[in-house]
C-alpha cells in the first residue's frame, strides 16, 4: 500500500479558504497578509491561524457553508486523485483550513479522509474561534506518522505535496516530496517543483 497526502489551500484548491472568507467579510487584505506571512514561515502557524479566524467573528455560518461547498478546486485535481488511486495509494487531505471546505472536496475528489480543523459556530454566527486536527506547524507530521503506522506504509511509498512552510512537517516524513506553486522555504525540502497549476504534472514524476 502507498500513502499520498495533499496539502488543501493552494493545493487541491485554488486559493486560501480563510483568505476567501475573509473576502466575503470585508478583511480580505488584513487577512491576506497574515496568511502570507504564515505560509512563507515568518509566522507562527498557530499564532496566525488564531489571529485570522478572530477575525471572522460574527460571519454567518451558514455563509461559510456555502462559500466552502463552492470553493474552486485546482487545475488536474480530479486527474492526479483518480490516476494515484490507480497506483494503489490511499489519497489524502490535510489541511490547516477548515473542514467545511475540505470535507466537500473529499466527496467530489474521492479522497479516503480528510484531517482539518472546524470554525466554532454558536446561534447561526462564527464565534471566532477554532480547533482541530491541523492548529500547529507540527500537526501534518505528527498525523501522517499515525497513518503510516495505521495503514503499514513506509517513508518510501509516501508522496506528500504542498506549497507552505505549515507543509514542512509532513515533508520529512516521506521519499517523495512534491513542492506545488510553493514558497522558497518548501522548494528547499522537494524534491519534485512544480510551478504550473497543473496537479497533472505530478503524474511525470510517479511511476505506478
């Protein structure tokens, strides 16, 4: 058995969830920049994870389950999922987002699971607070380390793929390391770079 785990946020989907709430909510710069600023490493993953969700507070929830069911999955995601599936790999999520996002694209990608975190909603409103799987920069490496030894797969059969320094954990956990559209800090650890939003350009580097 093999193991392949994808990154969602600029990876399976084309953008940043909490970015695009953000949006929807009137902070979308304020939010950006965090989020930048997360993503290329200067920032605690934590600290920034928690800075921007506060930020939603008040934001209908029922807004964000609609926004999340329509978010734009990235060029050859459905593509890379199926051929992966092909070769035996069990394909996965992991995402610092949030489930309302990744759960709707495990359903239409086919995944096997998904491992996110989940906005706190009370009386139909975002408290602004979160929790979860996926909260700290260590998170993806830890749950990959569960499945690995959950599912018997090896360092070797792993692939992993990501654009952020939240990605960096689980990239020393497996072999093949693909770097997606991704920040300096990321492409160091790869060893595939892909820097065309074609998910499809994995598969030139995979035998089954």
């Amino acid at each position: 058995m093999k193991l392949a785990v994808f990154d969602f946020d600029s990876t399976l989907m084309d953008g940043e969830t909490i970015d695009i709430l953000a949006e929807e909510f009137g902070l979308g710069d304020k939010v950006k920049k965090i989020t930048e600023e997360a993503m290329s490493g200067r920032l605690d993953f934590f600290e920034s994870l928690i800075q921007r969700v506060a930020l939603l507070k008040g934001m209908e929830h029922k807004k964000v389950v609609e926004i999340c069911a329509n978010l734009p999955l990235m060029n050859g995601a459905y593509e890379v999922v199926s051929e992966l599936k092909k070769m035996d790999y069990k394909v996965v999520c992991f995402s610092g987002g949030f489930r309302v996002g990744t759960s709707p694209a495990k359903d239409k990608l086919g995944l096997d699971a998904d491992f996110s975190n989940i906005l706190h909603e009370k009386d139909g409103v975002l408290t602004g607070l979160v929790g979860g799987d996926m909260m700290f920069s260590y998170s993806k490496g830890d749950m990959i380390r569960r499945l690995q030894k959950l599912l018997n797969v090896t360092k070797s059969n792993t692939l992993v793929c990501g654009d952020g320094a939240n990605d960096l954990s689980m990239f020393y956990e497996a072999d093949t390391r693909v770097a997606f559209c991704a920040k300096e800090v990321l492409k160091k650890e790869a060893n595939i770079v892909i820097d065309t939003k074609d998910l499809r350009k994995i598969l030139e580097h995979i035998k089954a």
